[in-house]
C-alpha cells in the first residue's frame, strides 16, 4: 500500500488523486490572486498553493472536488506543504469516490454501532434505556458518520462514534474499579452527550459550525432534544433529569460553556472520560509526528505545551 | 399607617402579627437548643431568636406560620434584632392573612399585566409575538407571582413581573435612542428571558430553589420551552432560534451561567437592561438604609462595595 | 452623491481626491523600500501600498495631505485596499479642504453645543452647573471638534461631543425610570467624564496619544482640572469631590484604569451608560459591514466576539 | 458488630473506647477555659467539648490517648457532636489498642503490598524497576502506613498505599484501552509519585506537616530521593529523569505546585488518574452523609459544591 | 523599664495606664450588651472586653480615653487578650498623655525631618527640588506625624515619615549600584508618593478612612496637589508630569489602585522599594512575635502566608 | 576602536568579522530556499537574510562559525537588518576567535571570581559557607561562563556571574538596611538560586535549553545538587533545607514555577532582589535604544509595556 500525503519526506514527488477540503482565494501583498488549497486522502491533510489564479480556477478548484496533482514535498516554516506543478480535476471515468480520500474511524459504521449497542443492553434502568435508545435511532446515520469535532481531535469521518466508543470503555473500566458509579447514567451519559454535534457541526467533509451551532450549540440542543424525545416516549421521573443535567455539565465548568458544574458523581467522571480521551487522540497524534529524544511542536488544545518522546 | 417592621428604631417595643419566613433549629455551643426565626411583614424581614426551645415548639413555630409576637428592636453586628418577649400563633379568628405580611410589588397583577401586554401589542413580527404569548399565558399566573430571585433584588411577590415591566420601559427607550434595534426581539427576550424562573423557584413564600432549577437552571429551561412552544405552534424559521440565543446568553458570559456569549446586538443590550435594573434596585435598597453623609454596609452582590450617600 | 471610499465593491474604481491619515515606510522582505499609506474621505478609510518609493516620496505623500488618487479596489485577507495606479499632491486652485475628506458627526458643532447646553439648563444645583460650564467654556472648540477615542468608536471629528450628547439622552431617559437618580450629578459627570481626551490625544486629525495622555491620562487629567475650577471659582463643599468621583470611576473596575470603583449611585449608572454607548456604536458599525444572515468580523473590543445579522 | 461513632443518630447514647486525634485548648468570649477534642473510632471521627477545664486535664486528655467516654449525639450547626456525660483514660489492664480506633484500610498492609508487587513485577524495563523496586523498600514500612494526606481524601492508616493500589488499576486499565502508553513509566510514576509524604507528613496518627513538609514539599523531596537512587544503584540514563519530571509534574500546573507541567504522555495521564481517584472517594464520602433526593453539604476540596443524590 | 502590653505572657497580671485605641458596643447571642475595647500603650495594642455594660459607660469609655485597667493576659483563639478586673479613667491629676501611651517611630520627629531634608539637598534639578520642598512644607508637621497606613505596617505615630526615610536609604543605594538612575527624581518620588495620606487618612490617633480618602485616595489628591503646587510655584516642563506619573503609578499595577502601570525607570523602581519596605516591616513583626522553629500566624498582607523562623 | 553591529545607522557599509548565532533555512511564500541568519559581535547581534540559497550553503553557514560579511544596514518593521552582499567563512590564517565576537560581561572571570569569594569569606555559618563553596567548585568554570538566560537579560558570556555579583551588592545593601536579616542565608542563596542554569541550558554560545532544562528546570535541579553536596560533605541540620527553601521558592509563586511561596524572610528578599536587578538590565537596555522624549518599544518581559525616556 502507497503512503499516504501526510507520510511523505520533503523532497518526495507526489502523482496523485487528492480531495480539496478548503479552497481560499487570496491576494499576495503585490496584488497577485492566489487559491491556497487544503489538500487530503485518508491519511490526513497538507497545504498547496496555486498561484497567479484566475477567476474560473476558483470554481474548478472549490472545496469538495476530486483533483489529480502533481508536485513536490517541501518545507514551509516547520510544516509540510505540497508544491503543485500540474492539477486537474478528476475525470468521471477514473472512478474515484470521496470516501476513499477523507480520513475516518478505522472501524465500519457496522462495527461503531454494534459496539454502541453493547452498552445499550447493559442498562437496566428503562426509562434511560428508552431514551438512549430513541436519540441514537433519531440521529442514527449522522451520529455514525460526523466528526467530533472541527479539528484537534476526532475531526474525521465517524469521529463522533469513535470517541463514544473509546469512552465506554473508559467507563466500563471504571465502573468496575469504582462500584458505586450508576453504569446506566454513565453509559448513557457518554451516549448522548455529544449527539448535539450533529446538529452544531455541518457534516462530515469540510466541516464547519452551522448557525444554529454558533449561537444555540450542542450542549443546549441536545438538553432541548432529550426534552422532546421525554416528551414524545411519555417519560416522566428523574431519569429525564439526570441526563439533562449529565449532559449540560460535561464541559465541567461554566468558563468552558457548560451553564451549571457537575453535581453529580457521573456528571463529575464523565467529564474526566471525555477529556482524557480527547488528550490521548491530541498526545498520540503530536508524538507520531516527534523523533525519540526531541520535544513535539506545541500544541494549542493543550495548554500550548510542548511534548517529550523518550528515547526508552 | 403603622412603620413596617424594618422601619423601627433601636429600642422601640414591638407588639404585632408577623409571618414566619424561615425557621431553623440551632444548639448553642453548650448545647442548649434554639430556634432562628426570620419574621417578616410588607416591609422587609428582621431575625429573632427563641431560647432554650422545645420540640413541640418546632412545629408550632415553622415556616410559613403567622404569629404574635412582642419585643423590643436591638443591634446585634450592624444589624437589627428582635428580642422576643412573648409569641403564639395567630387565631383563625384574628383573620390574619399571609398576603398581607408579604413584601410584594406595588403595582397589583392586572397591572402588572396590562403593562406586559403593551409591549406585547407592540409585536410587529407574529412569530416572535405568538411564542411570547404562547409563554406568557402558560405560565401567567406565576409570572405575575413569583419573585425574580430568593435575595439581593426584586425577591418579593411580583417581583419577577416588577422587573420584566421595569426593563421593558428601558428597553423602550434605548429602542427610541438607537433605531437599530429590533424591537421586538428585545421586547420578547425581556418578557421571555427569566419565565424559566417560576420552574427553577419553589414559589413566592419562603422561596428556595427546586432541584431542578439547581441542576437544570431557569436558562436551560427556558430554552427547552420556547422549543417546545414553537412545535406545538408550529413555528418555524429563525425567529425560535433567536430567542432561544437570547434566553441563553443573557448573563453575558460563559463564567455566569450563559452557555454562549451574547452574539445579537439585542442580547448584548438585553443583558445591559437586566444589570441596570437589577443594581438600580440593589443601590436604592442600601442607600435608602444609609445616612445622609456616610457610607452604606458592604453589598456583596456588587463586588462587595460600600456606597457614599452624598448630602447634597 | 458619490458613495464613499469604503462603500465601493472589489473591481470598482477610483479616481478623486483622498486625505492621507497615516503614511508608513516599509521594506519588504527582499529589501525593497514601500510606502504603507491610509487613505480617507468622509465614509471612512482604506489602505494602500505604493510599491518601489524613492525618499522624496515619503515626503510629498506624508500625513494631513490632500491627494488626487486614481485606481481599483481589490480584497486582502478579508479586507478591502485600494491598488494605486495613480496618485499625485492636490493643487492649490482645486480648492480641496481637510474637513471635507475627514469623517464627522452628522451634527453639526453649534447643533451639538445646543443639545449639551439643554441640560446645562436642566442642572439645579448651582455648584455644580458653574463647574460644568466652566469646564466647558475653557475647552469648547476642543470638545466639539475631538474624538472621543483613535479607533473603535466615536473616532472621529466631534465624537467626542457625538458621545456625551447620545449618553445624555440616556441619561435622561434613565432619570426618568428611576426618579432616584441625581440629575444634576448624572449630567454633569457625563458632560465631563471623559473632556480630559482633549488633551490626552493630539487633535481631529491623524489622532495619537499624547505624552501627557500616555504617562497620565484623561482620567487623573480631569480630576486636577476640576480642582484647579473649583479653585478659581471659589467653591467649595462636597459637589466638587463628587464630580471628581464620578470622573475617576467611570472606567468601572481598576483594573480598566479607575483608582477608585464607583462608590455612588451616579456613578454606578454612568459607567454603564458609557459602556452602551460604545457598544452600541461599535455593533451598529461591524453589522453594516455584515450580510442578513451571517456572521460579522471579529471585534476585538467587544472580547472578539462575531455577531450575527438576523434575517428577519 | 456496634456501630462506629459516625452513625449514630442525634439523640443515641454513647458509652466506649475512643482514641483522642486532637486536643485543643480553648477559652470562651467570657474567659472560662475549655477543651475541644477530636474523637475517633475504626469508622472516623467526631468533634466534642470539655467545659470548664482544668490546667491538669489537659495533659489527661492530650491527642494519642485512649479514653472511655459516655455522652449523647446532638447537632451542632449541621454537623453531629457528642455532648460529653463521663470521660476517663483507658487503664492498662483494659488491654486497648490505638490501631483499633483508628480508620484504616480495609486491606492488610500485606494485601497491599502485594498488589503493589504485582504491578512492579509487570515492568520490563530493568532501570525503572530498580529505581521503584529501592524506593518501595527503603520507604516500605512508612508507605504501607502512611495516609495520603491530613484530610479531604485517603486521609486515615495506609491510605497511601490504598490510593496508589486503586490508581494503579486504573493505569493498567488505560493501558488496554490506550496500549500507546508506556506501562512502565505509568505504573512506576503511580507508585513513587506520593511517597514524598512519608517524609513530608507527621505519620498514620494525628497527621500533620513537618517543617521539611511545609518547607519543601513531597513533590521535591521525592525528587531528590529519586536522584539519590539513581546514584546509589549507578543508574544512568533518560529513566531517571523521566520518573522525576513525571513526579514533579503530577500536580499537573504551575499554580498547584508542580515546578514544571506534564510534558509526558504518561505524566499528563497520571496527573488524570490521580485526580479521579481522588475524586471518587470524596464523592463515595459525601454521597455517603446524603439521602437519597437531596443535595450534599458542600464540598471545599471539589470547587466548594453540593452534589445531588439521585432517587433512581 | 517595665514590658509593654504586648510583650506579657499569658497569666501575668496587669495593674497601668492604657489608651483606648477603639471601642466599639456589641450584644452578645443571647442579648447582653458589653464593649469590645482596643488597648494600647508604646508597644502596641491587646484586645479587652467589658461585660454586661450600661449606657454611660459607652461614653465613659471612649476611643482616646486613657485608663487605669487592671486584669490578667489569656489566650483567646490563638491571640492574647486582657481580662479586665477593673477599669476606672484616668484622672487629671494622674498627669497621663496621650502620646506617652501611643506606639511611634523610635526617632523625633526633629530627627525624620533631618534626615528628608538631607535627601533634599542632594537633587540637583531645581523644579524638582523647589516642588518637593513646597509640599514638605505645606503639610510638613501631618507628614512628620501621620501613620503610612490604619494597619499592617507603619501604621503608628510618625510611621509615614519612618517609611519615606527608610525607603530613602534604599533608594540611595540602588542610585549607588545602578548609576543609571535618576537620583532626583527617585528622591523626590520617595518623598511625596504618599504624602496624599495625610488628606486620606484622620490622623495619627485612632485612623481612619476620611470620606475624601475614601472617594478619592492618596493617589489622585497628590497627583493634584502637585499641579497646583506647581501652578502656585509657577513652574512649567516636564518635571511636574514626571513627578505626577511617578505618584500615581506607585502601585504598579491597575488593579492596585494605580490608574496607569509605571512607564519611568524610576516610576518602576519606586514601586519595588515600597514593597520591600513595607514587607520587612510585616515580616519583622509576625517573626518577632514567633519562637525559633516554628511557623508564624498567618499573614492576610502576604497571601496570607505563614513563615518560619529558623533555629540557625 | 571601531562601533558594534547593533550601534551602525540604517544606510552604514558594513565589511568586517562576525559570529553566525543562528542559522535556520527557509522558503519563501514562492518556493524558494533561503537561509536565516542572526550575527553577532561584541555589541550584540543583528538579522541577516541569504536569498536562493543551496543545499551546501546550509553546512558553510552554520551556527558558531566566523564569517567575512560585506553588507548595508536596512531598516524592516521597524528593527535594524544587514543586507548581505558578501559573505564567506573566515580563514584559518585570520585568527579570528569566537569569543572575540561575543558580547560578554565588561568583567573577566577573574574578576567575576574575586567578587564572589569576598561574599562567601564574610559568611559566618560553617555549614552555610561550606555547601556553597563546594557548589562554587564543583560548577565554576560553567558558573563563570554561561548566560542567566537565553534571552531578555544577562544572555551574554558571564551574565549568570554578573546577575550574581550585582545582586549580591544589592544584598549587602539591604543587610545594613534591615539589619535583621541573616546574611549568611541571603548571600548564599544569592549565589546558588541560578547555578542550576548551568545544566539547564547548553552552554554559553548559541545557548538553548538541554533537555533536562525543559523536563526537570533549574530549581529542581539545584535542589538536588544541594541535598548531595550535603551528603557528601555530611552536613546535617536544618541549613540544608533552609538552602534548599530558599532556591525553590526564588521564583515567588507557584505560577512562576516555584514549587513553593517564599516562606523564609531571606527567601522573600531574595526574590526581589532577583527582580529587580533583571528589570534594572532590561530597561537600561531598552532605554539605551530609545531617543530623549519618546517611548521605548514595548517590552514583553516587563507586561509588554512601553517606557518613556525623560527630557530632563
């Protein structure tokens, strides 16, 4: 198997098909048009520029358009940059589909669901059952498909799902060091607290915020969600409560856009599943990047900190 | 007219009816048990002490109980005291009503009303003006009722309603100054932004916070109920999502509770409106207690400052 | 009428007389020598670069300069700027005028003195009405023709006076609500909260701070001139330390500069009164910029907030 | 089997051995010497006065003594107290011992080491497990006594030993979930990361700092410790280093003590394990006190908050 | 010569004439009135307590009153009080002054104005100088005789003039270490930065804030008392805006009451010299008061630190 | 003798012997390879570009190498620059050396020695003296060579020795000052709070941070150093600790990287001490490179701000 375009060395040729996930006209300081492109296949993104452009060239060249390119590694301030000699669109008779080039979970979406749903019959409380079940059905395609996120962490094709996983594990594990913690508002919890993102987040390719997004977000969406859904299944009790409140506190504080802390125990250790899970990602993706006995470059989502790999 | 108990001076006998706003049993530190009474009448409230108390007297002498009491008016740390002399339980044939010991608005519910709907007439938009309705006559009779806070401002029966009237006058008159203005968002989140207030607060007498406005929040749920509304109006468009911003950012920022930062002009200004108020009535409270000429006690709702009455 | 300089489209062009607000040398990277230029007329101001410039042009195309520009506008991260292909010094006989090139209220200043003298009038105190009218005769031409500020909001010729003038209206307004307030001492703190600015910045045009507005301010600036009023006027008694209060509090907090938090209810009332003012101002300004359903720029100095531009 | 001092209800009588932890000397407002003791059984401890007191009595009643004690359980501002009725020291031929009375880990210093020893045999790496396997036993009657700190959580007999067994099935948990992790470095950083306060604390009864504890801190103690090892066994290498900053950082931030922050992998997930487990015994400790429905006391040590117990 | 009132152990009887420093009524839980005196004589001030106390001994037992006490030390809270046995004022007769039984400076104030002035003589700058000498004069005999705060540090008889003389010596020699000082303007800071107190504060005997001091501080009255000096002294340049930075950026920061950060070397270094004055003093005193090998009471004005004091 | 590289004015031919400091290669917006250099001399350093540069070109101007540079001084944003013309590496036969070319301290390291020799010989504590002695020792060649820091000040050949000799001056000063404070304490602290530099930074030419300086830090380091001088020497006693105390808390606080606040009087001077003579040598510097009457560019160090220089 070839590599892939983030695992090339400087100096590399590259021959080959590319999606564009971001195309950006621009204008050099003398006045030049320009379109600096964001250029990806599964194994991640790198940037190209296309220079003295011409109108037509940026809507052959949008966002979401299969390109051949041909061109060279080089190095432009500590980053990787592709240096396009030759570009063309993709041809409808080569067959090539946009799946194949965006980066996504490494698990089918057949997998990431029946992992889901292995949790789902472990909760014994009905009325939580109930509603995990009824969200996750509601949301099913996008819940399976969407990124967690923009960028940092997840920001892929079944991102989301992903991370769902990765943190029922986290909590399976605590759960059994840790008794007293109720294994169905945690589970659920971790279901459905970020279910919000499919409606904040645009989709799975060129992910952006949507309005509602900006100025209602998912934590706020998916509370109103869980109300409906109560609603709807005419469920009444605590239970409804409990997930509401799971669910607008897990940015566990109010600076970080949660509108009340954690108050209870679940509330409290979900919060910590999703950030460690999240730093694993950021910590394994900077480090694959570092040689042993160097430091990482910095990373923002991380206090801006700069990362040791030992040489051990 | 009679002075209101907050009125007396230090020394001054009291012999009058009095409702008990809260009661709570106490041991001093040689064991001895106590019950702290806060007494209340139109004017405000006052603590007092019973000594060396008995069981039974506990539940004589519980929240919500209208009682005659003698005393004298003493200082104890800055603050006045009652001294109990004598106190029983009123008799159903003194025909002692609570609503007359209750600090509470000077205006009655239908003016309250009439004054709300005014603006509401001044709706241009139907959406917005049809939710607002919509939520103001779901949940009127407690609008009208319940205070807008369990201390600090506006925390008396109507005070919810005295503060949403109050605002809407300002609200009117930044809308005279600036044009710009939307109008009826401003009005529609002034009426809209605290109704969440008469779920998350136990009601107008010895008010506490429910556990579900300690875990959910009246912002939380305020926002699944304009949701709510909208569905069952069948409403649709951006107007639902506009309040809905409004509704939840108007504490202005993440540290407050507001799970977004306000991103419409409105609710920038809403939240102006909502502090202005609010300190209005904080300031007047503590400089209508303090001499011409001398520094107020410390407000702790305003960073803990004191302020100058000046003699002019 | 023409439209402005800042309501062109990309690809338009220009051909008219501009005034030079800011002229900056610069080499670009290979160590060629340019010129930074902005340029302005009364809708506000754009940049320009003249590439490969000679000394003598640093000189000729320096600030406060008329100048006859021909060109196109072109966009640059975001922003528009104006490619020069032509520019040369107005001539004497095209009888061009600063005033006419330099964005103003739309009041003018006789119109703007008259409305600050309505509540002269109004002011009942007579202490303080002869300290704010001396205050304002001393530097009326200054007041009615500063700025209120280099950049953000009211930024340009009379914005100083354009400011007081709008938070009078409010102040009046307020008034109005909570008849509680002092009159006398809102006005005048408002009137002269912030004339310390004339001598803070240098002037109308091309406006920087001065030394004295560096090391010492317009807030300490004023209190001292107060003093120094108050002294020639032979008055004395508690109305000049309380103007001075009010001027020394504006800011709010110290951390934005005030050596003392307000104190007094006025004072309280008009920090927030400034703050509406400007924000106000400064979301009117960013969303005339913005399209019915989208997000604005950034605004650094509303905490870097985007606001969004209803549809409705 | 009885039960411990800390459930009895308000009202019981009391009638036992209970071992004094503090012995505090004290004087009422009106001048009359008492003695506020601190008294413990296995299940923790309670608070308890001695009126009247006489200079003698408080060498009788000094901290580390045994005493019988009858009295009676009341409430005293929220908390439950024992009113003293009769108090003696325990004679010798009552044959009690303190490590009876005294709150401890349900596991036998031996279990505990134990399962410390089954994680230290799971290292591969021959220099880590050497510079742990030197620390253990140079400090391992202390370790497997110590408490982990004076209060808030682990703070009774081997609570050190306690923490670091349940952080260390946390850590081997994350390593199955995460296998990127170092298991090494993370299992020796569990184990060596707090044993600093076998130096920094007083010992397993009556805990407090020392001077070295207060002067230099666990984190840079240990420190030290480690260096010395590492001289004493002529360890050379990155693993030296590596396990001292993953102690020096396990605070996590600057502003909590850690002279440098996490720049590990495994540090940084440490700092989490560390967090949780410490958590989760404060949440276990408090949810304990409530009853089912209601909010708990507040928490200091967790952001000053009450936690909800749920009725599901 | 016989031990000041702070230097008695606790149980020695006391038998002399003392200052009532303060005197404040109080009513204790249970209703009794009593008053809450500060008693003070060279070496500093004791807390005391009068039970059960009538009207006319409130005016008896005044702030500024001297007495005859006799009582006994104890130890209340961890702080030594005094146990009145008997009280009575002192008669005329008994020929007792005020100033016998205040704590000040060790030197005269004949002595503190020698020594400014020998820092005077050394300015070479003639505006410098000539503004420096006016000030001293006018408030020359406060200045020599005012307290540098109401408590923490100076804060006794001449201890404005004690702390300027100190941090003169200080100042001279960083001038002798840094050349690059300028020698009068750190003099002539030292010496007015906060001569503003003697308006702030109510004078050397039991200060406090005066309504001026309060509203607008020592920073903001100096800053216009050197412009009018200046006026007065018809002096024009740059000096007078030096000295006037100087004085209103000693605190170094905003949010310490400094309406601008230093932005003069000799601005910048007068802050530090304040600081470390001021913290010598506080440490001295908490030490003094502390046995070798121990740790001091906590210091609200240092972070509410606790230091050691070595053995070595 | 001939001026510095940092003391020529834009336009000034340069011809003549530099230091490469740093060497980084680049790319232009364009693709094009470039290499980035800092040179210096005695005086300081300055930035240097070579355009189109080749792949063996990167080896010949490498960092630590002499080079022949002919060239212009050019001004870029504000901060001078050398437009090269020629370059080439120095010839053996032209006896350059390198430390001919780096700025140092203006004192030898003899000097530097004898300086701190005399503080060490007026100590009185044997155990005192003896550690930092053997510390002096063991690190005195790189003690009396390397920089304090890589940047801001004292980042020259012997600035850690300078920073050393110049606060111990300071020390003795405050010593006659506050006669209370233990000398043998502040002078040994003095010396040894930054020898850890020398292990933490790699050297005194093109000076970055080892690996150990980033993962463990100075503080930590010296720490350690200390606690085995100790055994070595076999000292015991509380001097070890206090040492120890007094170079971790050297930084403050703790979000300044100390793992402890300041809890000895010493420790708490030595961290002004500290401060201000690092802020004395940033404003010498900065002002030194600003004309009479203006603002110096803002100092990040020093809360990014902007110095004035004064006329007078």
């Amino acid at each position: 198997m070839t590599k892939g375009i983030t695992q090339r060395a400087v100096g590399e040729t590259v021959d080959e098909f590319l999606l564009i996930k971001q195309s950006v006209k621009g204008v050099t300081t003398t006045g030049n048009p320009f379109i600096s492109l964001v250029l990806q296949d599964k194994s991640g993104d790198i940037e190209a520029k296309l220079w003295d452009t011409k109108d037509e060239q940026e809507k052959i060249f949008a966002a979401e358009t299969i390109v051949r390119v041909g061109g060279e590694i080089h190095n432009y301030r500590g980053k990787n940059q592709l240096r396009i000699k030759s570009i063309r669109p993709a041809k409808p008779e080569e067959n090539q589909s946009i799946s194949d080039l965006m980066p996504s979970s490494e698990k089918s979406t057949d997998e990431l669901l029946e992992e889901v749903m292995k949790y789902l019959f472990e909760m014994e409380n009905p009325q939580i059952q109930r509603i995990t079940r009824f969200m996750l059905k509601k949301y099913q395609q996008q819940f399976l498909t969407f990124p967690a996120a923009t960028r940092n962490h997840h920001d892929y094709v079944s991102g989301l799902a992903d991370h769902v996983v990765s943190m029922l594990k986290l909590g399976k594990a605590l759960v059994e060091i840790y008794p007293g913690l109720n294994k169905d508002l945690l589970f659920a919890g971790i279901i459905l607290h970020d279910i919000g993102k499919v409606i904040e987040l645009s989709g799975p390719i060129a992910t952006t915020y949507t309005v509602e997004g900006n100025l209602i977000g998912h934590i706020s969406i998916m509370v109103t969600e869980v109300a409906k859904a109560a609603e709807e299944l005419e469920i009444e009790g605590e239970e409804v409560m409990l997930l509401q409140h799971i669910i607008l506190s897990h940015h566990g504080k109010e600076e970080w856009g949660s509108p009340k802390k954690p108050m209870l125990k679940e509330a409290e250790i979900l919060h910590y599943i999703d950030n460690i899970d999240a730093k694993m990602m950021m910590l394994d993706r900077v480090l694959g990047k570092t040689k042993e006995g160097e430091f990482s470059e910095r990373v923002f989502a991380l206090d801006n900190r700069s990362f040791y790999k030992p040489k051990i």
